[in-house]
C-alpha cells in the first residue's frame, strides 16, 4: 500500500465522520475539493464506489461503511500512539479555542486561562459564549462546555459535575406577585432561566408536571438571571449552590420548596478520533481536576454582587 493510498483512506475517514467535506476541510484543513479528489482516486483504486454524493447528500455505501468501519479504528490508536508521544514534548505553543456558556467564562475559565497561559507562555486561549454545540466545527473549536450534552455521533462529552436546581424569587417579587403554592401556578408567574429549554419539568407529589416556560424576560446567562431575579423580575431556576449566599442575606427565598427540580448538569465536548493538540489535552485535564470544586464555582456566580 503506498503512502497516497494511506492518505486518502485517512481523508476519507475523516469526511466520514465528520458528515461530509466541508465540516471535514475545516478540521483537516485541506480543501473540500481536494477531499472530494482523494475519496475519488481512493474509489478508482478500490473499484468501488464509496460514497454516494451530491450537493445535499453524503451518505456511504455497503462498501464505504466496511472501509470505513475497518480503518477508521486503527487511525484513531494512530491518534492516541502520536498525542502519549508528542505529550512528552516539554514546551506547549499554538491557540485553544473553547466554547462556553457565559458564566463558566466568567466567574471559572477565565482565571483558568490566564494561569494556564502564565505556565505556558507560547500558548494562547480564545474563549467565545455558546449553549452548545452546533457551530463546533464552522468555529473550529477545540473544547466546548455545555449544559446539554451533544448527541453528535462525532463528538465525546465527559460530564464535569451536576448540580440540584431549585426556585428561588427575592422577597420584593413575592410581595407583589404573591408565593405559588402549587407548580401549575407557575404558569402565571414571570419565569427565568438560563437554558432555552420549552418546558420545565418538575415533580410534585410523586408525579411530573411540565411548566411552558414563555419568558417575558430571556437571557443566556445563569448569572444575568440571577441578577434579574435579586432585581424582582421574577421566579429563577438556579443552582442551590449559587442560592445559599443570597438567602443568607434575606436578598432570596426559596419558591415551592417540595417541588422537585431537575438537576443542572455540565459536560465537557470534544471531537472524537481528532488529531487532538498536545495543548489541548494538557488544558482539558486542567479542566477536569479544577471542576472538581463546582460548588465553589457555582457559589462563586454572585459572590461579589451585592
């Protein structure tokens, strides 16, 4: 087997798994039509057509998906061989791009980043706010946390913690607009949340009850929600780790406390079988040690707003 054989099968393992050229030009950095040119000689080599495409479709064939299913495995240990050895290279250079919601920016990765980039100097961290993963790889990012985890076949998620949620209004909110006795009076409440999810799905008495959750007020941001609900504007699911602090000040009392809420979880994202930056691996590790203090992290979401 010659070297351009091996390199095309690897390019066209790659456009598989990453659902077709374009996503695959962006993580191999080779142009989608010379990916296209590979899977083409590859198919002239093999004498048989590996993938049926078109400008919508990519979609392999019975003999495509045995290829496939056959090398893509030994370029993966390829992979985890090559990152065990270039991890051994003592000096780290080159950029991190990681996708986060806002609060996990601001009140944990950021300082994270900064130390990680005071121990490495040569590299840099470029953090930008994102719910999921959608654009993972149009923005070629390296790490992605996310609160729902992706159910992208291309993509591996270790979750980092989880957290209970539960309700919380400040004590002006509940003079005005009274305290809920019931979930399904929620309906008439003004909600917020951090998450983008249609419903809230609680339990009440042993049985689940679903909430439309139709903000007057909607913002991506767990710690912008909270501030809006110690402002009055409304009845917030939050952690009960980022509730404690303001309870004790009388700024938040608790809503339907035998309600209960679902739990907050947080998962960490990355690109499977990606040819995984030795950088990469050293900040997601980092990652991985530090969250396990998420409460203090969660506490930490309005520590210092008073």
């Amino acid at each position: 087997m010659k070297a351009k054989d091996i390199s095309n099968l690897y390019l066209f393992c790659q456009s598989v798994e990453c659902g077709g050229f374009a996503a695959a030009s962006l993580k191999t950095h080779v142009s989608a039509p010379t990916l296209s040119r590979a899977v083409a000689s590859l198919e002239d080599k093999l004498g048989e057509k590996l993938v049926h495409r078109n400008a919508k479709q990519f979609q392999l064939t019975t003999a495509g998906d045995e290829y496939y299913q056959r090398f893509a495995a030994l370029f993966m240990q390829l992979n985890d061989e090559w990152t065990q050895l270039s991890n051994s290279q003592p000096v780290l250079t080159g950029e991190i791009r990681v996708s986060c919601p806002e609060p996990f920016a601001d009140n944990f990765l950021q300082k994270m980043a900064i130390e990680f980039m005071q121990n490495h100097p040569e590299v840099s961290v470029t953090i930008q706010f994102s719910a999921g993963t959608e654009r993972f790889f149009d923005e070629q990012i390296d790490l992605a946390i996310v609160t729902i985890p992706p159910h992208a076949s291309h993509l591996i998620q270790r979750q980092l913690f989880e957290s209970p949620l539960m309700l919380a209004a400040s004590p002006n909110y509940i003079e005005k607009h009274g305290q809920p006795e019931r979930a399904e009076e929620l309906i008439d409440h003004q909600l917020l949340s951090g998450n983008n999810l249609p419903y809230w799905e609680l339990k009440e008495d042993g049985k689940a009850i679903s909430i439309p959750y139709q903000p007057r007020y909607s913002v991506s941001s767990l710690r912008l929600n909270i501030d809006a609900t110690l402002a009055g504007a409304g009845i917030c699911m939050m952690p009960r780790a980022a509730f404690e602090k303001p309870a004790e000040r009388k700024k938040l009392v608790e809503v339907l406390p035998d309600v209960e809420c679902p739990t907050g979880k947080a998962f960490l994202v990355w690109a499977d079988r990606k040819l995984i930056a030795t950088r990469v691996v050293a900040f997601r590790d980092m990652i991985f040690e530090r969250f396990g203090q998420s409460a203090e992290f969660l506490a930490s979401i309005n520590s210092e707003r008073d």
